[in-house]
C-alpha cells in the first residue's frame, strides 16, 4: 500500500475512490474546513442531512454518499466521531481501521482520508497504516488530507 500525502489539491479536486472524513458532535454548522468544502461543493447536501438529525455524528456512525460530477471522489464517507472530548488515542486508530475496514467492505483501491482537526500526526497515522497493512492489502494507496489552508466562510 502506498501511503502519501495530498497538500496541492483542495479536497473536491482529489482523485479517489473513497473520501473519508471524520465529523464531531460539535461540527455544526459544517462551514469551514474539508467538509465545509464539501458541503459548498455539494450545494448543502451534508449541512441538510445533518440538520435532519440523519447524521447525528455518534461514535462511530457512517454515512455512505455517492458523489456527483462536482467531485473527483466517487464516494464520501463521513464518519461520525462524537464528542471532541472524548476522542482519545485509542479512538483514533479505531477511527482509521474503520475506515479501511469500510474500503475493504466496499472492494475499493484507493482512498483518502481527511486529518484534518484529528489531532494526529503524519507519522502515528502511517504507524497504524503499517500496522494494519497486512488486513487490508487489497488497499493500493492511502492518501493524506492535511488541514486546508483556505476554509470556506
């Protein structure tokens, strides 16, 4: 699996089979950073299903949306990681094995995976992607979204 970092590109313009991106509880209204991105990018979609109490952003709670022609992604993923307070060392490698678990589900090759406000560094991630290799081999590159520069306002 090759693992790389993505820094040139916003998150609507990167090429994947599956855009992962994590939610807290407390993200709301979604309008800065890679989902605010998104959500522009989407017209609103991700704002509505969260105002709908769709996603309520639990623990570990998921929500598969195919995208449109206005993404490079052919699917996001969002993941909800509940309260930012309780989002411990432990959840975050639990965050990223869900992650590939759900790309392995799914039989995709490549996805990429938002970091942003993680509060993980490059290299714990690549530790735990070293680590689970083995049980995702079917994985061809796993791409790195770091906090965007330029959020949306």
């Amino acid at each position: 699996m090759k693992i790389s970092i993505e820094s040139e590109l916003p998150c609507d313009q990167v090429s994947t089979d599956l855009l992962a991106i994590g939610v807290f509880f407390e993200n709301a209204p979604i309008t800065q950073g890679h989902i605010g991105m998104l959500d522009w990018r989407l017209n609103g979609f991700l704002s509505k299903i969260i105002l709908k109490t769709q996603f309520k952003r639990q623990w570990m709670e998921q929500a598969l949306i195919p995208c449109p022609y206005r993404l490079r992604a052919k699917s996001v993923l969002l993941l909800g990681l509940g309260e930012r307070q309780e989002f411990s060392t432990s959840r975050q490698a639990q965050y990223l094995i869900e992650v590939l678990k759900a790309s392995k589900k799914l039989k995709l090759s490549h996805v990429c995976l938002s970091i942003e406000n993680l509060g993980m560094s490059e290299a714990e991630i690549r530790s735990c992607l070293e680590k689970a290799k083995a049980q995702f081999s079917h994985l061809q590159e796993f791409t790195l979204l770091p906090s965007m520069k330029d959020a949306v306002q």
